[in-house]
C-alpha cells in the first residue's frame, strides 16, 4: 500500500486548519453547503412540492451520482440511449440544491429526476411522506475519501488541501462538504421508512451492472426491452462513460472545474484507496470509523477480492 504519502501524523491538535474556510462552505442546520447556493434556498426546500413520479439520486459525494445520474438517463430517455438527443447530464438531472443554471423545477418533463447530496432530515417534507422516489447510493468510504480528495483538486468549488493526512482528518470529523460520511449514509437508512426508497452501492453496480439496471427500472416502472436493456448497460459501463462528455460533465463552466486538472469519472475502481493510502492512514481510518460502519446494514467491498 501506498502513493508515496509522507508518515502519518494527526492533525487534531490543530484546531485552526481544521475548519473548513468559509470561502467555499457555509452550515446551515449541521449540514456543510457549498458557497454556490443560499441558506434562502435550501430552507425553501422543506416545501419544494414533489410529484409522485419524481425520482431523486441520493448520494455523499463521490459515491456514484454521476454514474447513477447517466444509468437513470439511459434509462429514462430513449434519446439519450439512442444518440438522438445531445443534452448535458446537469440539464436533464439538475441539482435540487445547487440549481446554477436557475432551471424551472416546475416546468421540467416528466418524470423529473434530481441529484442531491441532502441528509434525510433536509430533503423536501413530500419525500419523507413516501411521496415520489428515492434512489441512495453508497459506497465503501475508503475509496470515497481518496476519490474526494484528488477531485478537490480540480473543483474551483473546493477548498484545495493538498495534505492527504489534513484531507483525511476532516474527512473524519465531517469537516468537509457535506459533512460526515457515516451521518450522511445512516441517517438515510435508518429512517428509510420514511421515504419510498431504493438502495444501490457502488460495488454491487461495479459487479453486476445489469441487476442494477433491472432493479432501478423496476423500482422506477419503467419497461425495457431486452434489446434497449443491453443498450443502457452497455453505454453506462464507467469506461464508455468516461469518453462521454455529458456523462463526465466535460463542459463544466470555468468557475466550477479547472480545465484538464482531473475528471468527474477518474478511475471507477473498487479498492482504489490502497494506492493512496498507508497502512498507518488506514489502520487510522479503522480506528475512527470501523465500529461505526459494522452498525451499518451494509456489507462493504473494500476491493474485488475480500469483503468486509
């Protein structure tokens, strides 16, 4: 293990470079957002109205939103499928909390589909009455953390902390956008009773991409031919994906993502974290967060080979 990171140090002991800078995040209600939205809009979301055919992407960021964002797309849309229909992924599935393009929500086709890295407890009071459709995806938080962190790198909406050991102690404590990682994926499933909700990880669409296509149409009920079925498998396998410029976001404004500095879709890999990591920084993550994740009712692939 390990990407030639310098020896493992904690950085609790500096308060001051653990706070997240307030030029790129603010907190409303224990949540981090991102200074590209207001405090006014993410309050108006309690009341956001919510058709029953909706269907929101749930995730913590760098948990597969992309990925899952251009499998319902495919899936959805025959256009998308068929090559017809050129349109760029944040269009079609706009952010409900960061609405930069100022979309009409109320205007969009039907179904409407959104992405959103909300906690439970912030999403619109119509999704937690069961109404319209959820789908969270999680994923083992090793490989989140590192995959955040080089895409920190490139988002001009990020703090920049080149230090992967300052990185990773945010990480932990919930320093970073969106908070927690173990907050945001148990607070989802414990009050899953809530919400009309289907549950994806990563891993399970890394290794049978097809059952996770079944199951999100079936969740959403959408009839496929088995013909348009091999298709949306097909085009959303991470690798055709990657050369895809709607599906990798590739048209980002300039004050969003630098040009060339890295890519929504990096690698795709499960187990990725042991390239990054070192033991110390591993057996340091364990330590915060192994009790925690074992409440989970969640069995984590931590690489192809083993499960956790």
């Amino acid at each position: 293990m390990g990407g030639g990171c310098p020896a493992y140090s904690p950085m609790s002991d500096n308060r001051l470079m653990m706070e997240p800078s307030k030029e790129f995040v603010f907190n409303y209600k224990g949540f981090y957002f991102a200074v590209n939205t207001t405090p006014e809009h993410v309050a108006s979301l309690e009341n956001f109205e919510i058709k029953d055919s909706d269907i929101f992407i749930a995730t913590y960021p760098k948990s597969g939103t992309v990925w899952t964002q251009n499998i319902l797309s495919l899936i959805i849309h025959e256009g998308h499928r068929n090559g017809t229909e050129d349109m760029e992924t944040m269009d079609r599935i706009p952010w409900v909390e960061y609405n930069i393009k100022n979309i009409d929500f109320a205007n969009l086709p039907l179904p409407r589909v959104f992405a959103t890295h909300l906690p439970y407890y912030l999403t619109p009071r119509d999704l937690r009455n069961k109404k319209g459709r959820v789908i969270y995806v999680t994923r083992n938080p090793k490989d989140v953390l590192v995959s955040y962190y080089h895409f920190s790198k490139f988002m001009v909406t990020l703090e920049k902390i080149p230090d992967f050991n300052l990185f990773m102690e945010r990480f932990l404590a919930g320093k970073v956008l969106a908070s927690a990682w173990f907050d945001h994926v148990s607070g989802w499933y414990n009050h899953a009773k809530d919400f009309n909700i289907l549950f994806l990880t990563y891993e399970e669409m890394k290794k049978d991409l097809r059952s996770a296509v079944l199951k999100i149409c079936n969740f959403i009920g959408k009839k496929l031919s088995e013909e348009e079925i091999e298709s949306v498998v097909r085009q959303a396998t991470f690798e055709n994906m990657q050369k895809d410029p709607r599906a990798n976001y590739e048209n980002m404004p300039d004050d969003i993502a630098i040009k060339g500095k890295g890519k929504f879709l990096r690698k795709g890999t499960v187990g990725d974290w042991k390239n990054t990591m070192t033991v110390a920084q591993s057996e340091r993550f364990d330590e915060v967060l192994k009790e925690k994740i074992q409440t989970l009712p969640i069995k984590f692939t931590w690489d192809m080979s083993s499960e956790m």
